[in-house]
C-alpha cells in the first residue's frame, strides 16, 4: 500500500458505509459519498487530521497543500 509504515497508521475499514459516513460527517466535518471515482468505492475529502489519543481532532490539514503537508509533517515530529 504505497509503501505506508502500516504500524503507526490507523485505517478505517471493516465497517458498513453508512457507519463511516455518519462518523466522516459529524465527527470530522467531510464529505463522503458513495459511487466515487472508477475502481473506488467512496469518493471522500483530501484532508488529513492530526488527532490526539482521546480522539479528538486537534487540526485538518488539506492534502493537496504542500505548505499543509509540511506542516502536518513538523507537528507529527513535535508529538512523536
């Protein structure tokens, strides 16, 4: 899977569409929907969040914002 460090990383899967529709709704304020792009399942956000471990959302950052992904990457450095 593009080569991810699968053990610092949380993907969610296993649950039926509605359930992480509902939580990418109301918990994380993005868009998810069904009937996404060829090949995919959802079409969703191209935010990423850095959360702390209760779970909350401490900031979103946009994926298609170098500026933003450097920045996400210094914060994970201050917390790790």
């Amino acid at each position: 899977m593009y080569d991810a460090n699968l053990e610092n990383m949380v993907f969610l899967t296993g649950y039926e569409f509605d359930t992480i529709k509902e939580l990418s709704n109301n918990s994380f304020k993005t868009v998810l929907d069904g009937g996404g792009p060829e090949g995919h399942a959802y079409a969703h956000s191209t935010s990423f969040f850095l959360v702390n471990p209760k779970g909350e959302i401490i900031k979103r950052y946009d994926g298609l914002s170098k500026l933003d992904l450097e920045q996400l990457v210094a914060d994970v450095k201050k917390v790790l």
